[in-house]
C-alpha cells in the first residue's frame, strides 16, 4: 500500500536524520512516479504526497494537466534542449542542468516567460557509471558561468550514485558532493546558493541524508519495481 510505503520512508529519513542531530524538515522526499500511472499517483496524492518527481518531459508534462494543481513537481531526468520549453513555468526545478548550453536555454525560456527558473547542477560524482552530469573538478566553473544568466538561479547540486548493493558504499560520494557544495558555497557568487543537495534513491536515501541530502528522490520504495515494458 501507497499510503504505508510513503509513511515508511518517511520514517526512515527522520531516524536518519536524528542520528546525525538534522532537523527532519530539512529533507524534502520527491516521490518518483515515472512509468506509474495517473491513478497510483493518486493514491499517493491522497496520502499527502505534494513533491513528484518525472524524468521524461512528454510523461511529466501529461501528468501536470492531469493531476492536481497543488502539485510540486521536480524535472529529475536528462533534459534536451529543445525540450525545455515544454516544462518552463509548470515545474518547481530542474534538477539535471549539466552544460552551459541547456542552462542557456534554461534563461531564455525563463525570460520569455518572465519567471525564474530554480535549478540544480547535475554532477557526475561516480564518473565512469553514469553519462550524465558534470565532473566535479569541472563544476565550480559551470556554476560560475550558469551564475551570469539572470533567467535561472541556481539553488544547489544534484547527483544520481551509482548502483552498489550496500549503500555503505556511496557515503564517500554523498560526503564529497557536501564538500563540494560547500566549496562552492564559500565563492559567495551572486544568483547562487547551495542549499539544496538532491541525493539519494531507494537504495540509497537514508545514508545520503546522514550525508546531507536535502531532498532525496524515491521511487521504488513508494511505489514499487518499475514494470519497463508493459504497453
Ligand atoms: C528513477 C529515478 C529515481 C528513483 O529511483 P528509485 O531507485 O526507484 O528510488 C531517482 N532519481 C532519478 C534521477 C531517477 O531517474
């Protein structure tokens, strides 16, 4: 059941954080609903889920006009350029901003719009596993120059761990993506902060808020094993 998974988790993240002396109000859970359908979103929905996450913009932006306007949603997944305009406006961030270049398109879908987009920077913290994100020695300048562009702003770091079997295994990753944020943090630039660390998955959440996630983004353990090749 939806409604005892989300509680489960839950939990979980506010033991971890009392083990490491965090408020639990700091970590925001994103409820990864891709390839579920509109009604088990629902069910969660009911439950008192606000935060979703998607990682495909045709899926993501069909579950916007679907479901309920109170939604917070989160663009979690690889994003192409010319795919930017569909979602500006209708998401609360984009968490896989990697290249000067979609941080560019980014602003100028902002500015036509007026708004500011809130954005994380994707960082590529396991290097060879996955082909997403940007290394970490190449990140302070990314931000830096995603900085000048007045049509985003840049809330913090993203980065997806590699799979391992014991999550005991990511902590050094969640440990140098802190460090890095806090690097970052010390240049004081304008149009940054680094408040937001999203970080951690089924597998992994509750060490990677022992690290300091302040968002982490569950799938499977609200919702179950993805089924791929139905339809
Ligand atoms: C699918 C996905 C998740 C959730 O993965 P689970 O292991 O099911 O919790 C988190 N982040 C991203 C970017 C994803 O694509």
């Amino acid at each position: 059941m939806i409604k005892e998974s989300l509680e489960q988790v839950q939990n979980k993240i506010t033991a971890a954080c009392e083990r490491v002396g965090r408020d639990p109000s700091e970590v925001t859970l994103i409820a990864v609903s891709k390839t579920k359908p509109n009604a088990t979103l629902m069910e969660a929905y009911q439950a008192g889920a606000r935060v979703f996450g998607e990682n495909k913009v045709q899926e993501l932006v069909g579950k916007i006009e679907a479901l309920p306007s109170d939604i917070e949603w989160h663009m979690i997944g690889h994003l192409q350029r010319n795919k930017v305009k569909y979602i500006a406006g209708k998401v609360a961030m984009i968490h896989s901003v990697d290249s000067f270049r979609l941080a560019e398109e980014i602003n100028i879908q902002a500015k036509k719009r007026g708004i500011i987009i809130p954005i994380l920077i994707e960082v590529n913290i396991g290097e060879e596993n996955s082909k997403f994100g940007v290394l970490a020695e190449d990140t302070p300048e990314l931000v830096r120059q995603a900085a000048e562009l007045d049509g985003i702003s840049i809330k913090g770091l993203m980065t997806i761990a590699p799979y391992v079997v014991d999550p005991e295994e990511n902590r050094p990753l969640f440990h140098k993506i802190k460090d890095l944020s806090l690097d970052i943090e010390r240049e004081k630039l304008d149009n940054v902060s680094m408040h937001v660390l999203s970080m951690g998955m089924t597998n992994d959440y509750e060490v990677a808020v022992e690290e300091g996630a302040t968002m982490v983004r569950v799938g499977t353990a609200i919702f179950g094993e993805r089924d791929y090749n139905k339809g």
